[in-house]
C-alpha cells in the first residue's frame, strides 16, 4: 500500500466522522439489558434511523410476521446484538451518503452494497451462524473506499472508475493509478472511526481473505468476499462468469451444491428486494435469479466446459469425446449451465439443424444435452441440443433434437478465471 497516499487519506478533512449514533451502539454491551433501554433511546432519538430500522424489521428480511412498531417490541424478538447490528448498518450508511458521487456511480453503488449485505447474512446463515451480524454489516460497508478516493482524489478517480468495465476491474486501475485499492481505502476509514477489528479487516481485505492469519476473522472476510462475487451476479456486466465462480467456491470451501448454490442466489435476490426499501434504496436491476440464470444459461455451458477441459489438461488426461466407430456417442445432460453425467447413445443421423439417436431410456422433450464432435487436427467441435420428441421404437426409444446453439468454451477458458477478482479462498 502507497504509505503516503494512506496518510493522505488518514488526514484528510473532507472524510466523514463516525456518527454519534454508530460510536453510542458500539458502546452498548450485548445481552445487556440496560443496553436495550439506551438503544431504544437512541433509535427514538433519530427519526432517520428509526424509520429504517422499523421498515427492515417489517420487511420479512427477519421472519416476522406480526407488525412491529416500536423497537422495544423488536428487541425481544430478534435479540440486541441483531437490532445493534441494524442501527449500526444504518447510521454508517446516511452518515458515508454524501449524494452523487463523480467517480463511482452513486445508484449502482448502493445496489451493490445492499445485494452485498443480503447475501452476507444469507451465507453466514448457512456456514458462519455465530458471525451473521458481522458479515452483515462488514458486505454493506466492503466498497466504502469507492466513495473515500473519490472524497480524497476526485476527478482522478472519476477517471479511473470510467475506464474500469466492471467491478472486478478497479483493483488493477486503482492500484496502477494510486498505489492503493478502494478495500485498502475502506479499511483506513474503517481504522478511522476505530471499528471493531471485525468489520475492519473484511472491509480492507474482502478481495484477498486468504491474506487475513487470524482464523475467525478470516471466515468472516470469506463469506464478506464471496457476497460480493454473489453481488455481480445482480449487478456486474458478466453475471456467467461470477455464477460460475461461485458454484466453484460454495463447492469447494463449503461442500454446497450447484443446486443449493442456485438456491441460495435466488433468496439473496428476493431478500434484497425487502431490504433496499429500508435504506431507501431502489432495486433497480432484476431480482429474479432464475431470470438471470436463464439469460445467461448458454454462457454458463460454455465456462463448464471450458472448465472441466482445464481440469483434464492439469490431470494430462484426454477427456473430449471421440465419435465412436460402432455409431455411439457421448452424450451429456445440462440443466441451467451444469453438467450432468454423460452417458452412451447409438447415433442414428445427423444434419446441420438436428440429430437423431436412440437410446434404452426416454429422453423427455425439452431436455438439453451436448455432445462433442472431433474435428481435423485435434479440435472439439461442442454442440447444445434440445429434444423435441422422443418416440418408443422396439425395445428403447427414438430420440429426435434440434441444434440449439455451437458452444464455444475456448472462448471462456480466461473468463473461467476472473483475472482481478478471483474466489480464492482457504480450506478448513
């Protein structure tokens, strides 16, 4: 880091101060019962704060289903460490909301931040369930920076947020440019207002945890990095590639599924959708994760692919299919961009618009597979069909399906690996 531009933000007047709200809520003891006599003052002593946190806790983002309206009705039911965390999040928010920013744009910021805080809570939920309010708070506050270069730097660093093509890209520009990145810049603030270390570290290092030593601040800053991949799938410019990126990571840190991946993506989209109200934000972008999926499902393929040929090439094994000489192929299922397990057919025919084959077991219409072709000097030709009809004939079944798309994983061997926001996360 650029010591002397971390001095500059350090220094600077134009930064915010802490709120009094935020520096009385990290003051106020959890389990404490006097605590929650003094939150309730304080809350009630902020109309701002107080609207918000009445509409989050209204809003099913907790599970309630009775209307809460007052937060002395609140506290027994979602605990004081949570309702803390909620008004902590809130006044940290309007007190860094400055209005329109020149470098990053200011609408888009805020969507980020809240798809960011949702999905932190909903992972934490799942792997972290003792830091759920951490992570909470550390998503919402991660690309604070953003808005410290643009206080400290402005028009340099509008520039810099013009040429970035996505959220991934300023990492490279901003070191390039500055010597430092916007999670460096949010940890200096974060160091600032002297928060707890739990929400500094993953605020400073929520694109590179496997650099944090200490063990429970790292996993804390795992979940914060991996909600913000989970972010670009709502609001990036290549929601396929950070999909995949995920899938990959939930797998291998947590042992969750690509399906309990999709689930878990989907109820972070309809929770945002609860909880940008409550910070009076407009989620704009869609919400519907299945909507996404399905825009980007050939995309998806093609990194799958890409992928599983990387995997293959690092085991030096040959894994792409081969036309067989008795008439059979592999055929392999997929569904939402996963593959499924492959499996042998007899190939009856074959056009540029459609395939014929026959199997023991039924296909049902609307089924998609792909089937590799071998081309002249060693290429792989990869092609997305979808059954259109599947017939009883003898003992098996016909199979007839029309060319749905030519695959091109090549094209996705780099997208595979975001090049400046990998996952890259340590194992238990």
């Amino acid at each position: 880091m650029n010591e002397e531009m971390q001095q500059r933000i350090f220094a600077s007047a134009s930064l915010p101060a802490l709120p009094a709200a935020a520096a009385r809520v990290l003051q106020i003891a959890d389990g404490d019962e006097p605590g929650s006599d003094a939150l309730a003052r304080l809350v009630a002593g902020d109309p701002v704060i107080a609207d918000g946190v009445l509409r989050a806790i209204n809003s099913g983002l907790y599970g309630i289903t009775e209307t809460i309206g007052t937060l002395e009705q609140a506290i027994p039911l979602l605990g004081l460490r949570t309702v803390k965390t909620l008004v902590l999040g809130l006044s940290l928010a309007t007190s860094s909301d400055t209005g329109q920013t020149r470098g990053p744009n200011h609408q888009t910021y805020w969507r980020r931040s809240m798809y960011c805080a949702s999905a932190a809570r909903a992972i934490a939920r799942r792997v972290l369930p003792t830091g759920v309010e951490d992570c909470f708070v550390a998503a919402l506050l991660m690309d604070l920076g953003t808005l410290v270069l643009d206080r400290v730097l402005g028009d340099a660093y509008s520039s810099v947020c013009e040429r970035a093509g996505s959220h991934g890209d300023l990492l490279a520009l901003e070191t390039h440019a500055f010597g430092i990145t916007h999670a460096e810049a949010g940890g200096i603030l974060a160091r600032k207002w002297n928060l707890p270390r739990m929400l500094e570290v993953p605020i400073a290092a929520h694109h590179g945890p496997q650099s944090v030593e200490d063990k429970a601040l790292r996993e804390v800053t795992e979940v914060v990095s991996l909600a913000g991949r989970c972010a670009d799938v709502f609001v990036g410019e290549r929601p396929a590639e950070s999909i995949a990126a995920l899938r990959k990571a939930f797998l291998e840190r947590y042992q969750i599924s690509e399906a309990d991946s999709d689930a878990l993506l989907a109820g972070i989209g309809r929770q945002t959708a609860r909880l940008g109200p409550a910070f009076g934000v407009r989620i704009n972008t869609p919400t519907d994760y299945e909507t996404v999926r399905e825009k980007w499902s050939q995309r998806l393929l093609e990194l799958s692919l890409a992928q599983g040929r990387a995997a293959a090439a690092s085991a030096n094994k040959r894994r792409n299919a081969r036309m067989r000489r008795d008439g059979k192929v592999l055929l392999t299922p997929c569904s939402n961009g996963v593959l499924g397990e492959s499996l042998v057919v007899r190939l009856k025919d074959i056009s540029t618009c459609g395939i014929g084959l026959t199997h023991t077991d039924r296909i049902e219409p609307g089924t998609q597979f792909i089937i590799q072709i071998p081309q002249p000097g060693g290429a792989v030709k990869s092609l997305l069909y979808t059954v259109s009809r599947c017939d009883r004939e003898g003992e098996g079944v016909s199979v007839g399906a029309e060319l749905t798309a030519v695959l091109r994983p090549e094209t996705a061997m780099d997208a595979a690996k975001p090049p400046n926001r990998a996952v890259a996360l340590t194992a238990r």
